[in-house]
C-alpha cells in the first residue's frame, strides 16, 4: 500500500495544475510537462528530466520489491 499510494501522490497532476501558481511549488511531474512544452526537440534533455522524475519511485519499488510481491501474491496478512 506504501508503494501504491505514494506512486499515486507523486504522479498527482490536476490538482497541482490547477491550485499552485508558482514555479517553485509545483510538483515532478507537474514541473516535467511545463519543461517538455519549452524543449519539444530536446530529446536528451526530456530523457533525463523524464528519469529524473521517475527515479525516487523506482527507488522505493526496489526498497519494498519482496513486501510488494508478497502482498500481490498473498493478499493482506496479519503479520
């Protein structure tokens, strides 16, 4: 559930779009889609600025991986 919410919460794009007005406050993925539209023919830029934003979650997939797996192929335990 760790990793399932907090996949969710950073990948939270409308709410972001429409409430922050600053470019400091904005989030990852928020900050990514505002970066593609200045540098559409800057693939090498896009790429990196596109695993920059993916890397934490990845991160903690790796972190949680057996609790993951585990509670996929499990269910919820009591343990």
């Amino acid at each position: 559930m760790i990793l399932l919410v907090s996949m969710w919460t950073w990948n939270e794009f409308l709410i972001p779009l429409i409430m922050v007005s600053g470019e400091g406050l904005r989030t990852a993925p928020l900050g990514l889609a505002f970066f593609q539209g200045r540098n559409i023919t800057e693939c090498s830029l896009l790429s990196a600025a596109g695993t920059i934003v993916a890397l934490p979650i990845v991160v903690l997939y790796f972190f949680l991986q057996r609790r993951f797996i585990n509670g996929m192929l499990n269910g919820i335990s009591t343990r």
